[in-house]
C-alpha cells in the first residue's frame, strides 16, 4: 500500500515525533496531548466562515480577537499557535493552575515575532519596488 500523508492520533505527543521521525511522508498530528490539530483547523475554518471576507482577502487577521476560557488542555495549545501564526490576537483566560506551560506561551510569542518580522520584510521590499521600478516616493 502507498500513501502520501500519514494522519496519526496517539496519547502522547512524543509518539507522534517517533513515528515522523521514521516515516517516509509527511505525517499530521491528528491528536496528541500536546495538541488537537484537528480542531484548531476546524475552529479556524468555523471562524473565517463567520468573519468579514476582507479580512482574509486582505490577509490581515489582525483585527480578529480569539478567547479561549478554560484550563490547558491540546486544543488550548493548538488554537493559541494557530491563531497567533496567522496574525489573530489570542487571549487566554484560566484560573492560574490551570493555566497553559511557559513553552507554550514562548511559541505563541514567536510566531507573532516572526510574523512581525515578515511583515517589516514585506513591507521594505514593496516600497523597494515601488521606489527602483515605479520612481514612487
């Protein structure tokens, strides 16, 4: 039998890393303790369906606030590094021992540091066109 993905749903995370680590196409983490991508996409989906199109089609997700109330669990973590991977502003509200780990929280900060940077990125390489191309200062 060939396939081209591998979807796989384990108890444990580093399961899911083994098996990627061994396999010869791409694997997708169906569920995890770690994370829930399944339904961050579903989420996500349900959200952009019920969302002003411009948004998306102006690729600014800026204006997009996401809550999440409830104590950490995988879809907690999925939808905070999706949301945040896409520009969306995630807010997180739990009692404090409920709350997500520090790593989490650190990837979440990344991805919008690096969108961040993409964007400046962008942005000086347009006006760069604008100004050699167009003389448009």
């Amino acid at each position: 039998m060939v396939w081209n993905l591998q979807f796989t749903r384990a108890w444990k995370h580093e399961t899911v890393t083994a098996i990627a680590k061994n396999a010869d196409v791409p694997v997708f983490n169906g569920l995890s303790d770690y994370n829930h991508s399944t339904q961050a996409l579903c989420d996500l989906f349900t959200i952009l369906e019920h969302t002003d199109p411009t948004l998306y089609l102006n690729n600014d997700f800026s204006k997009l606030k996401i809550v999440f109330i409830g104590d950490r669990t995988n879809v907690c973590s999925s939808l905070m590094h999706i949301t945040t991977k896409m520009g969306m502003n995630f807010v997180y509200i739990a009692p404090k021992k409920y709350q997500s780990p520090p790593e989490w929280i650190d990837i979440a900060k990344a991805n919008i540091r690096l969108l961040a940077l993409l964007v400046k990125k962008l942005q000086i390489f347009v006006k760069k066109i604008l100004i050699e191309k167009y003389n448009f200062n």
